[in-house]
C-alpha cells in the first residue's frame, strides 16, 4: 500500500487580515487556523505532513516545533502550483498525495477520508456554492464527468453561473506530481504556476479524473478577513456545541458558549449560557455551570456545581463540590468531595477536604486545609512577605470566625476555634481557642462627628488640634 503524504499551503501573507500576525496563526477556539488543518490531516494517519510557509515565519515554525512536521519555504510566492513544487523534494518516492489550504479550519478528517477513498488518479474537493464567485468552477461533460476547472477571471457568463466550484484541495495518486508539476506554466491571467492546471494536463494524457463533492460545504470556507475569521468561529463553536448536545450534554444556547482546546464534557451536564471553556478541561456527569461563567484547565468532578460569574483555572474539584457565585480559583486550587466555596472568595494553590467551606468574602493561598473545616466571612491567609510564600495549614474540624488573618507560616490543629477578628501568629493546639485581638477601650460621651453649613467641610466639636512638636 502506497504511503501517504500530506502537502498545507500555508506560505499566503494574509494581506486582508491587516496583522502582523500570520494568517494561518489567527485563533479559531483558542486554537491557530493551522493546527485545525493538521488535526484533520491526522485523522487520515498520514506518513508524512509537509507545511509550505513563507518567508521569515521563524515564530509559526517555532509554535509547531512538538509536531511532527516538515517545513519547507516558498521564498516568492508564484501560485499553489509553485507552492507544491517546494514540497516535492520532500515528498515520500512513490506516495500518493493529499494537498490543502491553509485557511480552513473547518475542514474534518471525515470529509478528507470521502476524498481520498477515490480510485481516480487526479481529484479535487468540489462543493455547490450558493454563491460562487471569487472560486473556479467545475466543469463537466454531459455525462458527468470532468472536463477541467476554469478560473473566474478566464469564466465566460455561462460558466459564471455554474454553482459546483473547486475548493483547492487535491488527492492525487503516486507518481501524479512529479510527472505533471514540472510542465506547469505561468502563462495566464494571473502570471501563477496554478495546481489545478494539472487536472488539464491530467486530462489531455487520459487519466481517471473525479470530483468528489461534498456534503458539507461550510468545511470549505476558506478565512480571508476578520469578518470572515468571527463567521469562522461561531461555525466552529456551534459545530462543537452540537455534537456534544448528541452525546447528552445540555447547552441552554449553543449560540451563546465558546469551547476552546481539548474538552471532555460527559453526559448529564447542563451549560448555561455565555460559559467560556477552555481546555484542557474535563466535566464529569451531572454537573451544572451556571452563566457567565470561564473555566480554564481544570476538572469538575460528578455532580458540581459552579454558580454564575465564577472563574476556575489550574483548579481540579473533587466530586459534589460547589462554587460562586462570583468565586475565583486559581492555579493549584484543589477541592476535596463536597467542598463549598462561595461568593466573592479566592482560592489559590490551597487544598481543602471533604466537607469543608469558605462561604464568603475571604481569600486562601498556599494552604493546607483538613476536612470539615469552616472559614469564616472575612479571612485571609498572609502567605507573602514579599519575598516568599509561606504554609498555612488548618488540621480537620477547625473553625476560623470571621476576619480572621492567618499569618503563615502557622498550624492549626485539629478541631481548634479561632475568635472572630483575630490576629493568628502561632500555632493554636487541638481543641483550642485561639483569639488574637487588641483590648477593647470604650470611651465615654464621645463626640461624633457634625457636619456644619454647606461648603464648611467636616468638623469635630470639642477638639483641639495637636500643636505641633
């Protein structure tokens, strides 16, 4: 069986897009418009991928050093067909040949594998187009078979009107290129060594050549613009939310979620709408997120619930956890079973056991927290001194009153009390409490504050200014 080896055009400038960023580096959920094109292309198990670039895309190779991939540079851009003459060279001897764009991240291995079960020794992806313009039409003999692909500069009114139009992809068996690229020319409208040349030359020399249409049109939409990129995205993410509402997912609005990355959300789950996901992140059944929320490289275990407005990244909940709303929690943030965060707390690189809570307004960094352990509205632990972070840790059953401040390093342990308002500096032993506050002073008949006229400011009567030293 003849190998097969995989040619991505991606050496275009991108000119439309007005950045200095690559085109084929512009991001479609989360991800570059190229790694879309290769995770389609691995779909087939390729043996070989080769990426034609431009000149100086030192930094798109360099995002792509972990794949297994060749680069080969089109130093002037002359053509798709002066683009492939860069890659044969590298191409496997005797291979057989699949050849896309670089601008169409919606293209799916599915839609290749149709293309390349074709026995015809030359082929192109076609689609009917409601709207051809700007793309070569199709042409056919009345029998159905190929006739060639003209290019719309060179169309006439009745081959304008022709609805089945080349999306640029080619599958062409072994020996196909090296015999026919050599014989392409630059004689024509657009003074380019153009691929689809080859079905003509392909033609004249009496070889098999097919067309395969394919059912999913939007695949091959090529990304020019930023409007076209936006359009792009909402295809993609809307694509996504489908599928997983067929696996059993709910997604309240599949026209309102952004999934981005490598995500695994099982059956059972509901979404809610305006959630940003982005991966890595796995969600186990049942869980509920609520809206606006953003969970970034994390896991939810079975049955959690995140409340509206929260953000989870670097953080991994056990099962039956709950958090928010308006929660943060930040790398490292590990929730035992049935932990409970609420609103308007911040967790970071602190660990918390099964049971125990944080209801609200309090922040927990670098932390070790046992199982049952309350803390109060109010707390924080002061784990930096500015030039280090320090451990706090809280031993099963503890229960931290309200503002409370944790200076770490510091232990508390198990079943210990800590008095709202306290100052905790040192270690409080079991079934303790522990209060650190200064003595409260009342003073008697004190005056408030009185506010005079309009315009006067604020004055307190019966008080003398200090005299200066």
């Amino acid at each position: 069986m003849s190998a097969l080896d995989v040619v991505i055009l991606a050496a275009g400038k991108g000119t439309r897009m007005k950045s200095s960023l690559p085109k084929v580096m512009m991001p479609i959920a989360g991800q570059p418009i190229l790694a879309h094109i290769i995770r389609a292309a691995k779909a087939l198990t390729p043996d070989k991928i080769i990426v034609v670039v431009g000149p100086d895309s030192e930094a798109l190779t360099a995002s792509f050093a972990r794949e297994p991939i060749t680069f080969v540079e089109q130093t002037e851009r002359k053509g798709t067909g002066h683009a492939v003459m860069q890659a044969l060279p590298r191409l496997t001897p005797g291979s057989k040949t699949l050849v896309l764009l670089g601008d169409t991240p919606l293209i799916t291995g599915d839609v290749l594998a149709r293309l390349v079960a074709s026995d015809a020794e030359v082929n192109l992806l076609s689609f009917n187009a409601p709207d051809p313009t700007g793309y070569g039409r199709v042409k056919r003999l009345p029998n159905g078979q190929v006739a060639g692909v003209v290019e719309e500069k060179l169309a006439t009114a009745s081959e304008r009107a022709i609805k089945e139009v080349n999306s640029g992809v080619f599958y062409l068996q072994k020996d196909i290129l090296p015999r026919f690229l050599p014989h392409l020319s630059d004689q024509n409208a657009q003074g380019e060594y153009l691929l689809p040349d080859i079905l003509h030359l392909a033609i004249d020399a009496g070889l098999s050549v097919e067309a395969v249409v394919t059912n999913d049109p939007e695949a091959m939409v090529g990304i020019n613009d930023l409007v076209q990129l936006a359009a792009a995205e909402r295809s993609f993410q809307r694509r996504r939310a489908e599928r997983l509402m067929r696996e059993g997912v709910r997604i309240v609005d599949p026209d309102r979620i952004d999934l981005r990355g490598e995500i695994r959300i099982a059956a059972d789950t509901v979404i809610d709408v305006n959630v940003v996901i982005e991966g890595p992140v796995t969600i186990e059944s049942g869980v509920i997120i609520e809206p606006n929320c953003v969970i970034r490289d994390s896991y939810i275990g079975l049955g959690s619930r995140v409340k509206a407005h929260s953000h989870l990244e670097g953080a991994h909940l056990e099962d039956r956890c709950q958090v928010g709303p308006y929660a943060r929690l930040r790398p490292g943030a590990r929730l035992g079973p049935e932990v409970a965060i609420g609103n308007f707390v911040e967790v970071k690189a602190t660990t918390m056991g099964r049971g125990s809570k944080a209801s609200h307004l309090s922040y927990l960094g670098d932390a070790t927290i046992g199982e049952s352990v309350n803390i109060g509205a109010g707390t924080i632990t002061c784990n930096y001194d500015g030039v280090n972070k320090w451990q706090t840790i809280l031993e099963d059953g503890v229960f931290v009153g309200s503002n409370t401040a944790l200076v770490a390093p510091v232990y508390i342990e198990r079943d210990a009390t800590i008095g709202a308002g306290s100052t905790i500096t040192a270690r409080i032993e079991a079934d303790s409490l522990g209060i650190g506050r200064g003595k409260q002073r009342n003073i008697p008949n004190w005056p408030r504050p009185t506010k005079q006229s309009e315009g006067e400011g604020l004055v307190i009567k019966n008080r003398s200014p200090e005299k200066p030293e």
